[in-house]
C-alpha cells in the first residue's frame, strides 16, 4: 500500500492560494487506517485520500447568490479482462448519479435522519462528458485502451508515476488538467478509488481512478458499489473535502475541519441502523465523505458544499465551463399515491411520459423494488410481501422526481 502514499504536498506551498488554509494535510491519512484495519478484511476500502481542508464561515453560507457550475468530465477506460472495458450506458449513469448526488436530487435523499435533515447541502455542480477534446475535436469523453496490466490502478512505474495516467507507460494520458475532470476507470486493488490531493491540481496527475467494479449503477445486490456513490466520494476529495474522522481515526485528536460535521471516531462499514454514537455525539455515517455502503452514503452537509464551492472557484477555476443556470429535474406534483388490499396505487393527474423509473425502499434504506416503465398512468404494485413497516416511494422521468412514503404490510 506504501506504493500509494506519493507526498505530492511540496509544490502546494507555492501555491498563492494556500493561503485560504488552515493547514496541510500530512500525506495520505489511511496509512494508519490500511496498516491497522486492512488486514482483517480482504474487502477493499472506499478510498484512500486525504487533502487539504478549511474552516468556512457560516454567515457566507446564506448570503451567497448561487449559480449551477457547469464543469467538462473525460473518462479514460483502460481496461485488461472484458467486464472491466464499462459500457458507455454504465458511463452515462455515472455521470447521472453524480449530477443527481451534487444537486440533492438523489432519490434517497429522504433516507438522511430527521436530525441531519438541516444540514443537507446542494453543491449546485452539474457534470458533462465532454464534447471536445483539448484539439477542439468532436467526442463522446470516453476514451478507450486495452491493456496487459491486470491491476494497472494500482500499479506505479520505477519512479513512483501512477502508469494508468501514462500513454507511454500503458494507460492514457490526462486531458488538460486545468479544463478537464480526469476520471481513470481501471481496477485497484486495496481501495474503491484514489484521487489526487490538491496540491496536483493542474497537473498530469491530477484526476482520479476508480476500480470497474465501483463505476456506475448496475444490478448486483451481492455488491456494495453498485450506486455510482465512490465517484460522488472521491469528486469530494477532489474538490478538497477530507473523511469525517479527519486523518487519524480516535477522538479529539483531529477532524475534517467541518463545522456542521460531528466529530467521529472512525469510519463505518456497511449499513449501520441510526443513530449511531461516537466522541459524544451522533455520527453522521450517511455522509458522502463516510466509507459506509453506497446505499447508505445520501449527502453532503452545508459547510462541506461550502468548502467545495471554494475550491471549485480558486483552485480549480479553470474547469469551470459555465456558470449559468441550467436545467436541472424538478419536482413531479399531482401523484397520488394509496395502498388498498395489498396494493400500491399510484396514479398521476395525467399520464407521464417515459421511461419513468419506480424504485422504493425500506426506511432502513433497503432497495425493495425497481422497474422502469415507457409511460405512468394508473400504475399498480402488489405490496403482498412486504412486512409491517413504512417504505419510501421514488418516482422520477430524465427531469422530473417525486418521492413520498407510503405505510403496507397492515
Ligand atoms: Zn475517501
């Protein structure tokens, strides 16, 4: 794991805007995390990263007059066996889901505890593939390679270059940092996904990797990556934000350096029932920048949207394509929704065209039904076999989403 720990710190102290930080971060913080924690379980980790971090002011977080940022993606898929050469369709959704996570838009957005509910933050940061590339030339912003390295994420030349970033090292070379979000798709081994600390910016390194089998949303209920949330993960590290528990796990020692954050021992695994409690307080382990599974990970918190923004805006200027309002999915009104003998009734005002997609979910944030149907009228669902409880309802078109929860099982 050393192999990953390159201090790319050096070049940040030359760096004007610095300045805007309280401290540095002190390399890659899971060496502590891999060394102590690794061996007990062959399951990678979400991540490994950690960069630089701020306080932000709180007062500034009102009286912003936001705009959407429009930033360009390129993916770069450098793949060895045929499942990891991803589907463009798999891109697609990707890029979905983490237009969805940066927008709150994310269907489960209600799974967030009452608790947390105040905090919850809308980034306004809307992704594309590209549609040029850095000649001016037309393109999907999928690139391609097959390669003979098994593990080429994870795999460094002799002098320590990361070789997936490398065309002459057997991978694919990063698009002009400084306009392009570089995201490396080739399998790791150890972690989900890596990214480049701040000081990279800008950079042939600069960018970040993500193993196939954590890319995108796909059907796999054995898998705990299969919701596209590493990406929303890792873009968070990219735009500056560091894991909850700071570098080193253990209380009052450090943080994230986020106010609205709660202070926390460690991170967590899995789906763990709320609350759960550490350093006094309760943690918050449904956050994007937590190691939980993708269906437990909903949100990032007003102060870490802050922070990003701050980032996005110094920093990272440069990938910047727009700032103008765009179009984003709004709320679907007049749905009704009833349950009666066993059966979900949802019935909107007027027929909606599709695809529309009908997911819901137990409140434990269980997944418990999905199909996606070419139009919505009169739709029904058999809630035969489902247990006592309340379950939460998401129906959403490409621009529009309605979620409500409804009680079955009585
Ligand atoms: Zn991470």
């Amino acid at each position: 794991m050393s192999i990953l720990l390159i201090d790319k710190r050096k070049s940040i102290k030359s760096n004007p805007l610095s300045a805007l930080y309280s401290y540095l971060s002190t390399a890659f913080a899971l060496l502590f995390f891999i060394s102590s924690s690794i061996q007990l379980t062959a399951q990678k980790l979400r991540c490994t990263h950690d960069a630089v971090v701020s306080s932000i002011d709180d007062n500034r977080l009102k009286s912003e007059n936001r705009s959407t940022f429009i930033l360009q993606v390129v993916v770069h898929v450098v793949w060895n066996q045929d499942e990891e050469n991803i589907s463009d369709e798999r891109i697609s959704n990707q890029i979905s889901r983490i237009n969805e996570d940066f927008n709150k838009l994310n269907e489960d957005i209600d799974l967030v505890p009452d608790l947390f509910q105040d905090l919850i933050g809308n980034a306004e940061i809307k992704f594309e593939l590209a549609k040029e590339d850095p000649f001016g030339t037309p393109t999907n912003g999928i690139n391609r390679r097959q390669t003979d390295i098994k593990t080429i994420g994870s795999t460094l030349s002799s002098d320590q270059k990361e070789v997936i970033k490398y065309s002459t090292l057997g991978g694919i070379d990063a698009w002009d940092t400084n306009h392009y979000i570089n995201i490396w798709v080739g399998r790791t081994v150890e972690v989900f996904g890596l990214t480049a600390t701040l000081s990279s910016a800008g950079t042939k390194d600069d960018g970040i990797i993500i193993t196939p089998e954590a890319f995108g949303e796909f059907e796999d209920d054995s898998s705990i990556t299969n919701k596209g949330r590493t990406l929303t993960h890792e873009l968070g590290h990219y735009f500056g934000l560091i894991h909850l528990w700071g570098r080193d796990n253990g209380c009052g020692t450090d943080d994230d350096g986020i106010v609205d954050t709660p202070e926390q021992e460690r991170p967590y695994s899995g789906c763990k029932i709320f609350p759960q409690v550490s350093c006094g307080s309760v943690d918050m382990n449904m956050n994007f920048m937590d190691f939980s599974n993708d269906t437990c990970l909903l949100f990032f918190t007003n102060n870490q949207v802050q922070l990003m923004r701050d980032v996005l805006t110094t920093i990272r200027s440069g990938i910047i394509v727009s700032d103008e309002d765009i179009f984003i999915p709004k709320p679907l009104e007049d749905i009704e929704i009833s349950v009666h003998d066993n059966t979900l009734l949802i019935r909107p005002a007027s027929v909606i065209d599709g695809p529309v997609f009908i997911e819901f979910y137990s409140i434990s944030g269980q997944p418990l039904h999905k199909e996606t149907l070419n139009i919505l009228n009169d739709h029904r669902i058999n809630t035969n076999y489902l247990p006592k409880g309340v379950y939460i309802l998401s129906i959403r078109t490409a621009n529009q989403r309605f979620t409500d929860t409804f009680a079955a099982g009585f």
